[in-house]
C-alpha cells in the first residue's frame, strides 16, 4: 500500500493520542526513507490516497487477480 505523507498525516491527525505527532518533521523524513525502500522492495503497489476502504480492497483483489 502506498499513500502520499498529506494522506498519512491526515489519517493520524484524528487521533491526538499518537506521539509522533509532535514531532511531524521526523515523522515525514521517516516516511521518505521508508517508502523509498518500501516501493523498491514491493511486487505490487496499490496507492490508497482519496480512496475509500472499498475501492482499495477492489484494487487489492484486482491486482490478486493478476497474480
């Protein structure tokens, strides 16, 4: 799965329990790096950004389909 950071960050926004989120900054270098190696290591990706949970389970199941 892949999102873009504005998508993370607005999921994460909803709960102010989460300690990162003081700290944005790292947060976002750490995704950066993270996803590069992430989408280097993937077989398949699927973006999930302004998509509901449906639509990304069909996009899910339609690349199983490929496989």
């Amino acid at each position: 799965m892949n999102a873009e950071f504005k998508t993370i960050e607005k999921r994460i926004n909803r709960d102010a329990s989460w300690p990162l989120l003081k700290r944005i900054a790292e947060l976002k270098q750490r995704y950066i790096k993270q996803n590069f190696i992430y989408r280097d290591l993937a077989d398949i990706e699927i973006t999930t950004d302004r998509k509901s949970p449906d639509l990304i389970v069909e996009a899910i199941l339609e690349k199983y389909d490929e496989i």
